[in-house]
C-alpha cells in the first residue's frame, strides 16, 4: 500500500489511460487486521485506490493492481459484512524497473523510514533512462504536479526538477534540524539560517551509517516478506460485484498496455532533447501542449465528421427502403385488412421521418438562418402537419424536426422564432398560442397558397376545428376531450386546450359531471 | 291542471353545470329564472323551498341524470332577488325559503285593482280574511276562483297591498290581527 495524494475534491489523480471502474462507498479497510477504517474504495484499471473519509489527505492509499496475489470474497453471514479480502505483495515494486517513479512518490510521504527509502532510489537509478511509466512529482518551485519522468523539467516552470538523489538527499535533510538549534533549515543551505553552524556534515554520517543496514533489509523483505492482506468489508452483498470487477480488471491488465502509447514516447523523447532551461523551453513546451491539442481537438472533429457521413448513410438507406415499401404497397393495395400491410406502411411513415438531406445551419446561412430555417421547417413539417389533423404540439414537431435533422440540432428558441416567421414568409403554417401559453403549430387556411384541399373544402368560416368539433357534436351529441383526441388523433392536451378555447368563445358549453366533462353546442346564445 | 312543459332547454345537460363562462353563463341563469318562473305560475305556486324544491322535477331531471345542485340555484335565486323576481323570506332563515314573484307585486296590485272595481266593491271596507278566504255563505272566494288571483299567498297580498296604498287607492284599517286587516279600495 503506498500513499498517494488526491485532486482537491478528494478524487483519487488518474494517470492518463486511466479509466474508473467501480467506486464504491460505504466500505471499511482493514489493513493486516489493524483498526477497519470507513472509506471509499475506487477501483480503477491500474490502481485500487482507498480514500479514509475522515482524514481524505492523509490516510489515502493505492494498491496497484499488478501487486495484488490473490483476492478472496466472502459473503455476508447474519450481521457480518461481505468482504474482499486482497493479498498482495508489498515489497515487490520497489525492485522493478517500471515502478521507479512510484517509489519516489512513497518515499516522498514515508521519508522517516530513511533506510527503505535509500534503497529504492538507488534501485531506480540503477536504470538511467528507461523508465516509462509516469508517476506524479510535485514540483519544489510551483507545486505544480508532473507526470513526466522525475529528474526532467517540470512542465508549467521549466525548472529542472530534483534529480532522484538530490530529492532523495533533500528528503534527508528535511529530517535533519540544526545541531546546535534544531531550527529546519531549507534544505539547499549549508549552513545554519540562525547559527551558522555547518549542517552537513552531520548528514553525511547519517547516510554512511544508514547504508549498509538498508542494503539488507529489501532483499529481505523482497523475499521473505509474507504477502500483506487488505480487508474490505462493504455493506450488504455489494462484495461479489467489486470483486468481479476487479477481476476483470485484473485480467486486462491494463497497466501494461499503457505504458507504450506514443504520447509517452513523444514526451519521453521531449524529455530527453529540451535540456536547454529558461523561456525559450517553457516557450516551447507551450507550443507542443498546443499542437497536441489541436492535433486532439482535429481526431475529435474527424470523428463527428465520420459519424455525420454515416448518418447520410442512413438517411439514404431510409429512403431506399421507403421507395421500395411503396412500390410493393402499390402492388398490394387490392389486398385490404392486410395487418402486415399496416405494419409496413406503419414502418414506411416512421422512415419518411428520417432525413434532411442537408439542414440548414447558422454556419451557412448566416444572417438569414431564420428564415432559411423556417423554410425547412415548413418543407418538413407541412405534411406532417396536414396529417395529423392540421395541428401539432409545438414539442412534437420540435422533436421530430430534430430528429430528421440527426446531427446539427437546432435550439429550441430558434425553432420558436422560425415558427414565428411562416406567417411574414406566406406559409401555410402558423403558431398558434394558447391561453395557458401552450404552443401549437397550425395548418392557416388564411395563407394565399391553399395547400391542403380538406381546408379548401371546410375551409369557409375559416376555423377548421370548430366545423369539425361542431360536426362531431352533431353525430355523437356531445363531446369529450378523450374522444375528440381518440377520433382525430390530436394529442390529448391539445384537444382540451381547443375545447376550451371554443368554449371561451361561447361556442361551446359544458357539462360537468363526476366523470367527466362532456362539451355541447352552445344552445344558451 | 296540465302537467307543466318542460322547455327543450330542460333536457339539455350542459344546463345543470354553471358555464365558466362569463358570457354563457349570463344567459343560462336568465333562462333558470324563467324557467322557475313559467314553472311556479303554472303550478301557482307562491313559495320556493331551496333543499325541498331541489328534488322536483324541476331542478331534477330524473330523464337524464342530471339535477341542479343547491350552490348553482343559491346563485340563481340571488340573481332573481336582485332582479325582483323572487323575495327571500327573513322569517325562515337564510337562503332557504323565498316568495316567488312570477307577477310582480305591483302587477298584482293593479290585477286586485282593476277586478275589485269590476265588481263594483269601490269604497266598500272588506276585510284581509274575506279578500283571501271563501265566503261561508255562498261557499265562494271574493276573489274570483277563476281568476289568478285566486289563493294568493298572504304575503304577497300584503305586498300587494301596501303598493296599493302608496298609490293611495285603498285605505287600510289596521284591526286585531292580520286577517282582521279592513281594506277599503278607492276607485
């Protein structure tokens, strides 16, 4: 278990490539049976990652997932809680080639243990130059936290970082006050900031008496070192799916692949090359992080792109199958009450919604969008419109519009301010707002050009729904919003907002009873 | 007697729920008013009980289902107040029970009037009992039987009366009791 730091929110640092798999919380660590500790548990591709909740900053730990040995679940029996309990091996990291860098980090947090953190180091410096992975270091200028290759420069100041001995030495200086004060000096001076007193030499001592013991102990605990266990008890039976998780974690092995991408190599590469200090490399630095993210923002983009040319792709095959469905519905149309016939045509009608070939988008229409938008609309939605009964909710055609459009949708208020232009651009539409402020779009009959011949024929008093609600009436008595809605196939909500308007206008009257609300003609004026 | 025919507006069902609106609903109660008034004069009847009234065929369409509830025909009655067509009766209570005026008092007034002089009983003192009840001898009403005024409710008489005497047409001796009341009409 090594220490790790955490984002300010208390969220676990991901190295790049790192992905969360499951975080669970409401769990319990138990680290070699000591005291169970309420945490959060994050269970990432590289890492697991245990977060204390009451002390975040100080008590978060990571266990990569490459030490672990074996795992095993226990379920919940009466009032004990299921349980993972992780067997891993400590030691084992701290003598690999890959994992230099992450001692660093644990060196950086336990430097007590100086003997321990001797060692390591040394270990990491036995492999100039190859290591890969990229462990986080914080720079000693700005704090600012690298992922670079410890010893290389730091990303936002440029400033060389620490070499792996000298942080190593600073580490040991920061243990050491001044012998004849115990002030805590930095650990770049050599003499005292109080007294004077030479500070050195004191801690060369240390070191030569340090070494021989530390070169014992690793290969000890390399070896003997029995397999540590982390228990983790979760609430209820919520064990068996982090464990399963963790296995397929375990068996991706993820951390291995990552360590070869080539944003790695090219930095490593950077790494390497821009020794030179000061402006000109932080100059340069920002330019490659610019060039890489355009370079990244260019894949995304190109990704949209393919993703659009594959919504053609659609639309046309859409509209194929709808030219095909209607050759073999022509073919078929002697054969009535054929249910597979309505499923078709069901199908045909669903496809037909698919597709504008090319919508029109502020990018190219620029200042007349709005109109060239409404145009659109008007060509898409006119037939829908007729269809269904010369009105539709506002949200439905937004919908549908949006729909057919697949990719570039358009904002709600720019659909509203389209709509609101079908009258100044002579379309047959028109939006028609109701006293509860809901909107609907309406076929006009007032438009000079007559599209739909139902309204030329009905269309002499010029309000279309109250010929049709007043021929209902007279064939069924009176009426009700449901069956309005039912018998003209107008959305619910918009049948009872037309009664109501009619009956505002005293051409209807109502009457109430405790199942319903039937609608007369009204008989009173 | 005939039974009383219900306009067409009767079996109407919208006509049992108050209209939302304004307008409509203006003309609903109107057409209550009359309805209640055309019915009251045909079945000659003087007083409207609001809770016994509800369940008459009148605000109770038994044909389809629908019955007038008691809010609607408060509101109803209130507006007919205000448009003197009916008079609440204090002596009950609240809202209960009320004086329906299918001829205005005045209307009656001059009906009593004009038929008292007909008959050439100008200037004579008659009593509020004999105006309102049979004559013992003869077995008939001073007031013809054929005649509407025939069984007029007493408080309407008064009514009637006191705008006779406004108009100074009758006098009025104030005797022991109400029925006891003399009237002497004036030509």
């Amino acid at each position: 278990m090594e220490r790790i730091e955490l984002g300010y929110t208390h969220r676990p640092i991901l190295y790049e490539d790192e992905v969360f798999a499951l975080i669970s919380n409401n769990v319990t660590i138990s680290l070699n049976s000591e005291s169970r500790l309420p945490s959060t548990v994050y269970l990432t591709s590289h890492r697991l990652i245990t977060v204390d909740d009451a002390n975040p900053d100080s008590n978060s730990f990571q266990l990569r997932l490459q030490n672990i040995v074996s795992q095993k679940t226990e379920s919940n029996f009466l009032r004990t809680n299921s349980k993972i309990i992780i067997e891993f091996n400590s030691n084992s990291n701290f003598f690999t080639a890959s994992d230099v860098d992450e001692n660093y980090i644990f060196l950086d947090s336990v430097a007590d243990k100086r003997g321990l953190s001797n060692l390591s180091l040394g270990a990491g410096l036995d492999i100039p130059g190859s290591t890969q992975s990229q462990c986080p270091w914080i720079c000693s200028i700005c704090q600012n936290m690298n992922y670079t290759i410890p010893g290389s420069k730091c990303e936002l100041c440029g400033v060389a970082g620490k070499s792996v001995e000298t942080q190593q030495d600073q580490e040991v200086e920061h243990t050491n006050t001044c012998p004849s004060c115990t002030f805590i000096n930095h650990p770049d001076l050599k003499y005292c900031e109080m007294c004077d007193t030479e500070l050195y030499p004191n801690l060369h001592k240390l070191k030569i008496q340090d070494k021989p013991e530390d070169q014992n102990e690793p290969v000890k605990s390399d070896n003997c070192t029995p397999p540590r266990v982390l228990t983790i008890r979760f609430e209820k039976n919520t064990a068996f799916s982090f464990s399963s998780t963790l296995t397929k974690q375990l068996e991706k092995k993820l951390w291995e692949v990552s360590k070869n991408t080539p944003l790695r190599n090219l930095q490593k590469q950077d790494n390497r090359n821009g020794n030179l200090g000061g402006i000109s490399s932080i100059i340069n630095k920002s330019k490659e992080s610019e060039k890489a993210r355009n370079m990244l923002l260019d894949q995304a983009l190109q990704d949209l792109d393919e993703l659009s040319s594959k919504a053609k792709d659609i639309i046309s095959l859409a509209k194929d199958i709808v030219s095909k469905l209607n050759q073999s519905n022509n073919d078929l149309s002697q054969e009535t009450g054929d249910p597979d016939l309505l499923i078709e045509s069901e199908f045909a009608k669903y496809l037909s919604k698919i597709g504008i070939d090319n919508p029109v988008t502020k990018e190219v229409a620029g200042s007349s969008y709005l109109r060239a938008l409404a145009r659109e609309m008007f060509e898409f939605l006119e037939d829908y419109v007729f269809k269904n009964s010369g009105i539709v909710l506002v949200v439905d055609a937004y919908c549908l519009y949006n729909k057919a459009r697949s990719f570039s949708s358009v904002y709600p208020s720019d659909f509203i301010d389209a709509c609101k232009l079908f009258g100044e651009l002579d379309l047959p539409l028109k939006l028609r707002k109701f006293s509860s402020g809901l909107l609907a779009l309406q076929a006009s009959s007032s438009a000079n050009i007559a599209i739909s011949s139902s309204i030329q024929s009905e269309g002499i008093s010029g309000d279309v729904f109250l010929e049709r609600i007043n021929e209902l009436i007279d064939s069924f008595g009176s009426l009700s919003t449901i069956q309005y809605s039912v018998i003209d196939g107008i959305p619910l909500l918009l049948a009872n907002e037309l009664l109501f308007f009619y009956e505002e206008e005293s051409f209807l009257c109502r009457d109430e009873t405790i199942h319903e609300v039937r609608f007369y003609k009204n008989v009173f004026l | 007697m005939p039974p009383f025919e219900f306009p067409k507006i009767h079996d109407f069902p919208p006509f049992y729920t108050k209209q939302p609106v304004r307008k409509t609903w203006e003309v609903q109660r109107r057409n209550w008013a009359d309805l209640i008034l055309s019915y009251c004069k045909a079945s000659k009847k003087f007083l409207l009980n609001v809770s016994q009234d509800l369940q008459s065929d009148l605000f109770n369409n038994k044909n389809i289902n629908r019955s007038l509830s008691r809010d609607v025909l408060v509101e109803i009655l209130e507006y007919m107040n205000g448009e003197g067509e009916i008079e609440w009766d204090t002596s009950v209570g609240k809202q209960t029970q009320c004086f329906v005026y299918w001829r205005k008092p005045a209307e009656w007034a001059s009906l009593i009037h004009t038929w008292i002089t007909s008959q050439g009983l100008e200037n004579n003192v008659i009593t509020f009992f004999e105006l309102t009840n049979p004559d013992p001898d003869t077995n008939e009403l001073i007031l013809d039987p054929n005649e509407e005024v025939f069984a007029i409710h007493s408080h309407v008489m008064n009514r009637a009366l006191k705008i006779l005497k406004t108009q100074g047409k009758v006098t009025l001796f104030t005797g022991s009791d109400a029925d006891s009341l003399g009237i002497k009409f004036h030509s």
